[in-house]
C-alpha cells in the first residue's frame, strides 16, 4: 500500500475518499521541522549550516508516519502547492530518513493540485515529479533571513530600548508603513473651504442640481471658495444671474468585470464587504478548499486559496460559460472567454485565482451545509467568479454646464444610468456608484435657479490603514507573500507594535518607538526597495537561477557590520535620536501634564524606556511606554482624534475635540493655551457636532442671580464633573445635563450645603468638593479622599473655602 501525505486532517477526510484501498492517507499537521529558536540555528561562519528539530507538537504525527512509511513502497507528497508546502514534503522525508523508517527502495512522489477534488487528485497522482529542491531552498533562504535578522537585531534592540519585545525582516516594514501614516496624520494640517451647489427647474418643471465649477472664466479648483465670506459673495452674485443650459454631453462607457480573486485581493474584498479580519478569511478559506461535508460526501469547495495568480483553467471556465448562458442567457456572455494574465509585483509560482471547484454548486444550493462565515465568503468567491466571465456592463453618462447669460458663471453635473448591467448582474464592487439620472435636457434650455447651498468643509487627512488597505499596500510595494500577510498583521498586534481601534491601525508609543530606531539605524532594512528586491532574489532562487547560500552571503556581511557598529554605540546618543522623532501620538502635546512646565523626555530606567519629565527632581512625573493603546479613559474612538469640528462664527477660530490625559475635551483654537472644556464621561465624543461644542465653550455660564444677594450662579464642568460657582463657592453638581439646571435646583443645592451636619465651603479650581464634616473625634475638612482634623474646640464658623484649601495643601505637602 502506497501513502500519501497531506497537512491537515480535513484535507486527508476528503482525500481518503477519492482513493481505493491502493493509498492510506496520513497527516503532517503541517510543518514537522523549524529552526530552534535559539542561537546557532543559522550559522553563517559554516556556509550557513542549518541545523532542524522536530517541533515538539509534531512529535505525535512523526510516530505515525514513521509506522505508515515502514510499510509502503511509495510516498506521495501531496503538501500545499507553494513553497512552504514543498518544503513541509521535503522535511518529512528527511525526518524519515533520519529515523530510518524507510530506504532508497522507497518510492517518492510529489504531486501537487490547486484544488481538492476526485479528478484533480487522480491527475495529480497520474503525473507525480521529483521535490523541487529549488522551491525548497528558497523557502530555506526566506526562513534562514528571517531567523537571522530576529536572532541578532532583536536582542539588540532589548538592550538599547529595553521593553522592546522583537524586530522582524518583514514585519518591521510593515509597522514603518502604519507609523509613516501615522506621521502623515499628526503633521497634517486641515484647511477650510466651501462648496457651491445649486438647485435648478428646466423647462418641464423637473428639478435637478449641479456644483459651482467656473467662476470669471476660471475653473474653481477644490479649496479656492476659502471661507464662509467668499462663499456668501459668491452666492450674492449667482443669485442676480438668469441661467439656461450651455452644454450637454452623451457618451457610453464600459465597466469591465472585476479580475478572479487572488490571496490579497480575497483578503481585502472580505474585509470592505463582509468586515472578515484578513486571519479570519484565511481560516474559513482554508476550511473551504480542504473540504466540507455536503451530504455524507467531503468536498473541497474552492481552489487553494494562497495564490498570487490570476489564471484560471479553460476547463473551469467552459463550465461558467455553460451556467452563465443557462442561468442568464447568451447575451450576458462575451464575445470570446476572459483568460486574466495580470501580475502582482514579485508574483511567484503560477497557480490558478480563487475559485469554486465546481461552479454549479451555487450559495443556494449548498448554504444549509455551510456554516454562516462560510456562505458569505463562499458566495463572495462564486459571485466574483462568475462576474469575471460575464459581459461587461455599459453605463450611459450624461454631463451638463449650466450658464449664466453672462458667462461669469458656469455650473456642472453629471449623471449616469445602466444601459446594460452585464456582470453587475451578479457581482458591484463596493466602488461602483449608483446610478444617478439627470432630466432630459437641452442645449439652450433656460432654467429657473431655484435655491443656492454653500457647505463648510475641511480636508482631511490620509486615513489610517485597515487590515485590506494593509495588505494592498504591502502587495504594492511587493512585500510579504500571500502566505503571510495575515501572520504579519498578527505579529504587530500579538508585540503590541499596533492595535486596532475602529478597524483601523494605530501604532503604540513602542511601536513608534522600534519603528524610529529602526528608520535610524537600520535604515537600509526597513527600506521598502531593499524589502522587495530581497523577494525578488527568492523568487531567482526559486526558479534556479541563483543559490540560496549566495543570497544569504550577500545579505549578512554588510548587515553585520551594520549590528556590530551599533551595539558599541552609547544608549544616550540613541535616545536623543529617538526623541527627535517621536511625536508622542497620544498626548495634547509635549508639555507635562502635571507641572505644565518641563517637556516629556524619553529615558531608560530598569523597567525599560519611559518618557519622563525634564524638570525632575522638582518634578518626578514619569510615564510607562505602553505596548498598546489601551491607556486608562480611552475609548476605541479615540483614534478619530484629534477631530476638527468647524469654525467658532464670533472668533473664527477652529474649534476641535480632543483626547487628552483625563478624557475627552472641547478647544477653542490650535494653541495648546486655547480654551478647554472637559467633556462628561458619559458623552458620546462621536456624537460632538459643531453646536454642541459652541455650546460646551460657552461654559461657565451665567443661569441667574440669587433672590437675596443679587449674586451670579454659574454652572460649569471641571475635571471632576459638573458644579454649581456662587458667591465664590463651589457646589457638586449630581445631574448630568448641566444646561438644563433652573435656578430654583442651583438654590436648593447652594442652600442644602450651607447648614447640617456636613456644611459645603464649595470647591477646589479641580471641580472636587470640600465640605466640614463631624466626626468621632470632632470636627474635620474632606476633600476627595483627603480629611484634615480641626480638634474638638475648633470653631468651625471661622473655616472659608480659602483657609481649608491651604490646610489641604500644606498636608498633601506633608504627605510626600
């Protein structure tokens, strides 16, 4: 009986069945050797000698191959078609070697199929070939880099910038890109400008609306209407004008179907469509290409699923046109089969795009086997798979200007309809816009102006990465391979390099940090070029055209030097470079928070890096450089923040919301010394508009005048919560919506605090009450979670709110 080796229990369940009793089908349970992790795994003063061991959780697995391989005559290694898979078949037989479980008589097999069903797997067992060492050893030279570059930067980096958790080949670029944004997104400064658009009536009474585009016989480029004033002049003018239509314009255009999905472009259409994490799309794909139950039979649903190829077979495709003309009819298929030949940067071996394996298996058909994930990635592979070998859709485009009798000005729109949906039958990519019709009109047709909207608006900053715009981005530059873009996105969050807030990527002060020490120090290889050059020379080696030792030679010698220059570097001088680039994301601003005085600073202690402030000993506030964004009081949105919500109309000044140590607050102006007001802890910072913020800046406020003193009552919000200011006073406030106290509730309160057992003097410039109280042991002032004894004689009609705060102070004094 010949074996046949696979890496997962699924994929043999569903490969057993389509075998006689010729094969028994075992499990590797995926990669049976690694490097140790450990020193000398690598050793480039020995050629780069490797050394392997078995990895403890394959032990098992080794003992039953062992068993199966003592009784056959052949070996079929059917690991995934990559070169990971090819390396895992290579592992194997040196594993059995080494155990002499089997001897040169033995036949070995290696055969590959990008999907798993009855004939694909008999084809493949009818034309096996040798391992190709190739493959093999590129897989080696990926793997032998990335140990190199972990096992000598990494402990580097624990000494320079203690805390550090590891530095990686391709992670490390990954996380420059997420830092690099970030950056982008601090340095970025938001400008105003206003919109035009305008309402009109054509000559049958239908409405329609068109934008400002030319004014004077000048294009308006998107920030040229600057402030509310222009805009207002702007719409002086266009009103006093009579205005009929100059031009108009038909064309047709053609939308071609999307391209069959690829690792990335799966990964980033789960994530946009379906909201999959890039690690949970790979999961379900890899249980639907392995096989699911459908009926008593194990099916393999879809195409292997890490593929950087566009290709799809002809016969795969003959079997989408048949269902395309019998679901649809023939005039949703072209003229002639779509064959996609595209290629992503650095695309390695050739394998087919994602698909279904059999395509008349439809969502429909098979979703009460499937378990919810699975249908919808399942239906998004089928939809997109038949879209790509349908006809393309025609869209009729309309363009209208819009002129003033004058000339001075011109407005323009646009509009769209479907003449044909084609693909779109099946399959809109989340991009495509609705259509959108205009009236029917014509060239010199008046037109009444009916109303004119100017809007506000403020440019925005580039967006941060989400997991698909990740992934696109590193498959851009040509970094990673679809095999690892999800463990590379695991890897910055499991280090606590980067988190995701909103579903969308923030880099921790670490991360920030290693990424700065990195960019500064090692800067040739975080560089993207030098990143996606070194796949290029794996992809070399794959295909023979240079040895694997080579590259890893090339790589080392200077690399080293790089290491050992800067392990003789002094910490400071590291730090100081360190400092000028961090931008310390999650803070107001540099200034301490507690002296308001000295500057945050960057230090090593024996903890690890921590950014302290520059007037110690006077001032000892330090911070811990937190490994994520979880900091106390954060919300997940606070990655929205910094938020600009539009102009203050009396000051024109830009009023922001903002994240700061103790919570969400309101500014006026971009000067760190602008007005503040803190936010409650049960507002919704998403929920600030413009309004609301005016109306938090308007606090403190006047409410009304006390009956007997004829004396202000303010209300207000301090760090500790709202308060009642009188007769300069201070009074816990208890409700929440503080603009809605009457005066009759400011009075009860002023005057409940004034007399009993517990007499309010008001509160600290903190918001915190300070009362006298009775006690066991005679009278005493409170304060928070601070009580000052009087002593029993003390006349406690002689205590103000002036005299009980220095009595706080001098014990908090006392205290440290």
């Amino acid at each position: 009986m010949s074996i046949l080796v696979v890496e997962s229990p699924a994929k043999a369940k569903t490969i057993s069945k389509y075998l006689d009793n010729k094969f028994r089908v075992v499990a590797s349970f995926g990669h049976v050797r690694d490097l140790p992790a450990k020193n000398g795994s690598v050793d480039p003063n020995s050629d780069f000698a490797v050394k392997y061991e078995i990895i403890d959780k394959a032990e098992k697995y080794i003992k039953e191959l062992v068993k199966a391989a003592a009784k056959t005559s052949a070996i079929y290694l059917a690991t995934d078609p990559d070169r990971e898979g090819e390396a895992i078949a290579w592992h194997v037989i040196e594993v059995l070697k080494e155990k002499k479980a089997i001897t040169d008589k033995v036949q070995i097999y290696r055969i590959v199929f990008n999907e798993i069903t009855k004939n694909a797997v008999t084809e493949a067992i009818k034309n096996p070939r040798t391992i190709s060492m190739d493959l093999v050893n590129a897989q080696q030279a990926r793997r032998a880099l990335d140990y190199l570059v972990g096992f000598t930067l990494s402990p580097l980096l624990w000494r320079k910038l203690p805390g550090s958790k590891s530095a990686g080949r391709v992670q490390s670029v990954a996380l420059r890109l997420i830092c690099e944004r970030e950056n982008e997104i601090s340095k970025f400064i938001s400008q105003e400008y206003w919109s035009i658009e305008a309402e009109f009536l054509s000559e049958k009474n239908e409405v329609f609306f068109a934008l400002l585009s030319h004014y004077d016989n000048k294009k308006l480029d998107k920030l040229d209407i600057k402030n509310k004033q222009e805009a207002d002049d702007l719409v002086d003018i266009i009103k006093a004008k009579q205005y009929a239509i100059a031009k108009v314009e038909n064309k047709q255009v053609k939308r071609n179907p999307p391209l069959p999905f690829i690792t990335s472009s799966l990964q980033q259409e789960a994530s946009n469509k379906l909201g999959f994490a890039v690690k949970n799309t790979m999961r379900i794909a890899q249980n639907l290409y392995e096989g699911i139950d459908i009926g008593g039979e194990s099916v393999g649903l879809i195409t292997y699923m890490r593929t950087d190829g566009f290709y799809i077979a002809d016969e795969a495709i003959n079997a989408i046109k048949q269902m395309i003309n019998s679901i649809f009819g023939e005039k949703y298929l072209p003229k002639s089969a779509r064959k996609y030949t595209k290629k992503v940067k650095n695309a390695q071996e050739a394998h087919e795009a994602i698909r279904p394996t059999n395509i008349t298996k439809t969502p429909d058909s098979i979703a009460k086997f499937l378990t919810a994930e699975q249908l919808k990635l399942y239906e998004l592979i089928w939809k997109r798979t038949v879209a790509g070998q349908m006809e393309s859709a025609l869209i009729d485009q309309v363009t209208v200007d819009v002129e003033s009798q004058d000339r001075q000005v011109i407005f323009h729109a646009t509009g769209s309809t479907i003449a044909f949906d084609g693909f779109y039958k099946v399959y809109q990519d989340s991009k495509e816009d609705e259509s959108t019709k205009l009236p029917n009109l014509k060239e010199d047709e008046s037109c009444e102006l009916k109303e004119v909207i100017s809007g506000q608006h403020f440019t925005q900053p580039p967006p941060r990465f989400n997991e698909a715009s990740l992934v696109k981005k590193m498959e851009e530059i040509g970094i990673g391979r679809p095999s690892t873009y999800a463990t590379i996105i695991s890897v910055l969050q499991d280090r606590g390099y980067a988190a995701l807030e909103n579903k969308r990527f923030i880099p921790s002060d670490r991360g920030q940090i290693v990424t700065i020490f990195l960019t500064s120090f090692f800067s040739r290889y975080v560089e993207y070029n030098f990143t996606a050059n070194m796949e290029e020379e794996l992809d070399l080696i794959s295909n023979g055209d240079i040895f694997w030792k080579e590259v890893l030679g090339k790589f080392w010698s200077p690399f080293i030097q790089n290491v050992d220059s800067i392990k003789e570097m002094e910490n400071d001088k590291i730090l100081d470079t360190v400092r000028t680039g961090y931008l310390f994301p999650n803070d107001i601003d540099t200034k301490c928070p507690k002296c308001e005085d000295g500057n945050l600073r960057l230090n090593i202690g024996r903890t690890g890096v921590f950014l302290g402030c520059s007037g110690y000993p006077e001032c000892k506030y330090t911070r811990e450089i937190k490994d994520d964004n979880n900091n106390d009081n954060q919300d997940a949105s606070q990655s929205e923040y910094p938020k600009l919500l539009g102009l203050d109309p009396s000051s024109q000044k830009e009023v922001f919301i903002k994240k700061g140590p103790y919570g969400f607050y309101v500014q006026l102006g971009s000067e760190s010394k602008g007005k503040k007001v803190s936010l409650l802890k049960d507002v919704d910072p998403s929920s600030v508009d413009l309004n609301f913020g005016l109306k938090m800046l308007s606090l403190p406020m006047i409410i009304g005048h006390h009956p007997e003193t004829n004396k202000e009552i303010k209300i207000g919000i301090g760090r500790f919560g709202p308060y009642i200011f009188y007769d300069g006073k201070y009074f816990s406030l208890k409700k929440k919506d503080v603009f809605s106290v009457t005066v009759d509730e400011a009075l009860s309160i002023i005057t409940s605090n004034s007399s009993g057992e517990v007499k309010s003097l008001g509160c600290n410039q903190d918001g915190e009450e300070i009362s006298v109280r009775s006690g066991k042991y005679g009278p005493y002032i409170k304060c928070g979670k601070i009580n000052v004894a009087l002593g029993k004689d003390f006349n406690t009609d002689e205590i103000t709110l002036e005299k009980a705060i220095e009595m706080i102070k001098s014990k908090k004094q006392k205290k440290q």
